[in-house]
C-alpha cells in the first residue's frame, strides 16, 4: 500500500506547477509587458503540456478515467484561453487600444486562473487511498501489538513452566543426589505429575532404597564377621592359656593320685579286709587328705580362671576393677611353663574402676601380654605392667625388653592379619582385634618402639564412663 502511494504521488500530475505559471501571468499583464507575458504564456504552455502527459500514465482506473476527461476538458479551455491572449499581445503595444486589449486579456487570466484552479488535484485522488492505507496500518499495529503481548506472556508462561516442572524438580534431584553422595541414603524425591523428570526421580528413589538394603546387609556380614573374628581370637587365646593350663594340672594331679594310693595301701589289709589305724597312720592320712583339697582346690582355681576367660563378650558393660583384671590374666599366664625365665612386674595393687566389658578388657590384656612374653624369646625378660589412673580416664601400660619393632612395623600394626611371627604362629588378628574393642569403649590404643632390639611399649586408653559404641 506504501508502494503504491508513493508511485502514485511520483506519477501523478503537478498541478501546482499549472497553478504557479498561471499566476506568473498577471504583472505582465497589467504592467502591459507583451514581451513577458509572452514568455510566461509559454511557460504556462509547457506546465499544461507536462500535466497533460502525466494524466495520462495514470494507471488505468476507474477513478483516473474520470478525473482525465475532467482534466483534459479544462486544459482544452485553457488552451483556447491561452490563444486569445496571445492574439492580444500586439494590441498591448498600441496606445489606443491598449487598455481594451487589457481588459479582455484580465478576463481571459480571470478565466484560466479559474480553470487552473478546478484541474483535478492528484492529492484528492490519494487521500481515500492515504485515509485506507492508515486505516489498514492501525489495524496492523494494533494487531502487532496485540500479537507481540501475546508473545510475551507465552514466553513468561513457558519460563514459568520450565522453572516449575523442569529447572526445579532438576535442582531438587540435585540436592537429594549431594545428600546421597554424603552417605545419607534415607532422602526421597517427592514429585507431583506423570513426566519424565517424576519418573526419574521415582528411579532415584528405587535407586537409593536399593543402596539402603545393599548398606544394611553389607552392614549385617561386617558385624557378623566382626564377631566371629573376635569369637576366633578368643577362642585362639584359650587356647593359648589351655596348653599352660593342661600342663599345670597335671601337677596338681599327680600329687591327688599319689596321695589316694598312699591312703588305700594304709587303711587296707592283707587280704583286702579294713583294719584299724595307728595314731601315726591317722596323722598321715590327714596330711594326704589336706594335699588332694588343695590341689584339687589349685585345679579349680585354675579352670574357673580359665572358663571364665571363655565366656562370650555380649555381656553389658559394667563398672569393673581393672586392676584386679590385669593380675587374673597376669597369673593364668603365669602358670605356663614356656614362659618360666621371664619376670612379670604387675605393679597394680589399689582398685581402679572403670566401665568396661570386663571379658573384652580381659581379651586386650592377655594379647598385650602374651605378645610382649612371645616377643622377648626363650631368653627370658621383663615385662612391667601400670595402671595410671587420670581425672577422666585410665592408661594401661604394658613395657617389654622384647626384640622391639620398626617403622615399617608400627605403621601396620593394627591392620588385619599383619605379623612378624616367623614360626608360622597367630593369624595377625590380635591387636587388630585388640584394637576394635578398645576404639568401641571410646579409648585409643597407641604403640611406641625405638627400634628393633630396643623394646616395646602399648598404652590403652579407656575412659571411665561408658560411650556409645562407635564401632561401623
């Protein structure tokens, strides 16, 4: 429609150009200048010609039509207008009849500039088309407008949208999925819809309550493991106290069977008949009697010794005198005969009290002294044993002379199955295991060498009140 216009206006006639030449004619006329006047008749001549041509390459319309046969029709007067001006240009020059040719030439200016004034103005014609051509482009802007609005509140909807059922539950999944690569695998996604992203958080879901079965079994078999591996040791320590334990009873043994076979020969007869015994006979008799009650008395001392260090370890902790602990397993290992040449300085004597699952305790202890004996070999040594009694805890301290240990040997020496046993001897579990009963009272046990052949020290640290159990 602009296109259109503006070819229009660039074609259509210039009627001013008519309008203006016509009006050029009227000094010379009254000025009586035949000369120009003349000139500006040509003038306006060639103005009627140009807008003569440009009616004509108007585009062929309706409109155009009539308005040429108007046009032309009024340029044809204004021809004839035009002539009989110039057939009064040599009168203007004549003195008598001047004035007359002046007259008559005024009305046919008169005439022509009325007739320029009613030529068709090309402007008129494009005023509807300019009035439509606004029209139409305020109905496109409003509905540009209109339009754009639209667009924008469709993409602040569509944002809206995309934080809400996308950006959002993403971030959300992100959150849970930090909490669950932190260990905490009791989150859950809570989503509302039926899309993708509820469907994956759904799998996230499954995914974690599979890690939390997976966590708990794996839990299950470690604390299972765990207790057949201290139920192992345990059972490997009586052992350990076993064989000194057999060898000492037999001692005890022996004299009950020499001392019963002493009595039957004294109080039987020849031929097997009971016979009365002399004052003398009574008197040994009564010895005999005294020596099997304390060897048999000896036996079961060392066996309750001996059971009671093989009772299970799920007994509740309990305030228990940790001296009186460390010198029941100081004398149970006292009676093994291997460990004749070496010298035990057990220097505990006041009661020292503590929380403490005393059948555990018992275990640490008997570790602790059983490696610090077997480390000093068949050459004998010491081994001094304190008990230091602080404000809030306990420090067991166990000093050997033995072979002493490296670097390499402190650093693993509470791992599992770690030993430096030549013989072939232990499985490498007892200070690992020493080490797990003694971090579940909520005290640390710290080793310190040295060097080899320089000796050995071991501090267990226990707290006088009962932790929770931090064991996994």
């Amino acid at each position: 429609m602009v296109h259109e216009i503006e070819k229009n206006l660039r074609s259509s006639p210039r009627r001013y150009e008519v309008l203006a030449a016509t009006s050029r004619l009227m000094d010379p006329t009254l000025r009586r200048d035949a000369f120009t006047l003349s000139r500006h008749l040509a003038d306006l001549e060639s103005a009627m010609a140009d807008y003569r041509l440009q009616q004509a390459k108007l585009p062929n319309s309706p409109e155009n039509r009539e308005q040429s046969s108007i046009a032309f029709a009024i340029l044809q007067k204004m021809d004839a207008d035009i002539a009989r001006m110039k057939d009064k240009l040599p009168a203007l020059e004549s003195q008598q009849i001047a004035f007359v040719a002046q007259q008559e030439m005024t009305e046919s200016l008169a005439s022509l500039q009325k007739s320029a004034v009613s030529l068709p103005n090309p402007i008129e014609g494009l005023q509807k088309l300019w009035q439509d051509s606004q029209s139409t482009y305020q109905v496109f802007f409003w509905i540009l407008l209109v339009v754009a609005l639209c667009a924008v509140v469709a993409i602040f909807m569509v944002m809206h949208l995309m934080i809400r059922w996308i950006f959002l539950p993403i971030k959300e999944l992100h959150r849970k999925a930090m909490k669950v690569a932190r260990g905490d695998f009791s989150v859950r996604v809570k989503l509302d819809g039926q899309d993708e992203i509820v469907d994956l958080a759904q799998a996230f879901n499954a995914m974690t309550e599979r890690f939390c079965e997976i966590k708990a079994d794996l839990d299950r078999q470690v604390n299972e493991r765990s207790r057949q591996l201290v139920r192992s040791e345990r059972l490997a320590g009586v052992g350990f106290l076993a064989a000194g334990v057999a060898h000492e009873i037999n001692n005890p043994l022996s004299a009950i069977s020499m001392a019963s076979e002493s009595l039957a020969s004294r109080v039987a007869g020849s031929n097997g008949e009971p016979l009365l015994i002399s004052a003398e006979d009574a008197e040994v008799a009564r010895q005999y009697l005294e020596m099997i009650q304390s060897e048999a008395g000896r036996c079961e001392e060392i066996t309750s010794r001996l059971l009671t260090f093989a009772r299970g370890q799920d007994a509740p902790r309990g305030r228990q005198d940790l001296t009186r602990i460390v010198q029941d397993v100081v004398q149970m290992v006292g009676h093994m005969g291997r460990f004749s040449g070496h010298t035990i300085d057990c220097r505990p004597k006041e009661s020292v009290f503590a929380e403490v699952n005393g059948a555990e305790i018992k275990q640490v202890v008997l570790n602790l002294v059983a490696n610090a004996l077997e480390s000093m070999g068949a050459s004998g040594g010491k081994l001094s044993v304190e008990i230091k009694e602080l404000s809030d805890e306990v420090c067991l301290v166990f000093t050997d002379t033995g072979c002493g240990m490296s670097a390499r040997v402190l650093e693993n020496l509470f791992e599992p199955f770690f030993t430096e046993r030549k013989s072939g001897r232990g499985t490498g579990l007892g200070l690992s295991i020493s080490h797990r009963i003694v971090v579940d009272h909520g005290g640390r046990i710290e080793a310190h060498s040295d060097g080899p052949g320089c000796g050995s020290t071991f501090r267990v640290h226990l707290p006088k009140r009962a932790v929770q159990s931090m064991a996994a």
